[in-house]
C-alpha cells in the first residue's frame, strides 16, 4: 500500500459539516498512529529538506 493509499484509508471526510457544501476532512486518525504520523510529517517536510530554513511557523485554526 502507498504512503497516498495510506492517507485516504485513514481521513475521513464528513459530508455537509459545518454546513452545506463543505467536504470536512477529519485528519485526527493520523495523530492516533505514531508511525502514519511520522510518515506524513516527513512528507510535508520533504520537499524543503536542505533548504536553510531555520524556523517553521504552524497556525492552527482548528474550528475558527
């Protein structure tokens, strides 16, 4: 199974929330699954590994 194959197993997408129109992606089974979680944070990384970057920034609005 691929690491994308992975990813659509686990989120959950939750028709009509918050309201009509909006395809909710619920990310929260990847947080339930260290080695899934190590996965997908290494392949967000990726593409800016050996870069310089110093510092990331991560904003949450989660609900906002």
């Amino acid at each position: 199974m691929t690491f994308s194959d992975q990813l659509s197993r686990v989120i959950r997408t939750i028709p009509d929330f918050p309201k009509p129109g909006i395809q909710f992606k619920d990310i929260t089974p990847i947080l339930q699954d260290p080695a899934l979680l190590r996965a997908t944070a290494d392949a967000l990384a990726e593409p800016y590994r050996n870069r310089g970057i110093e510092k990331v920034v991560g904003i949450e609005s989660r609900g906002f």
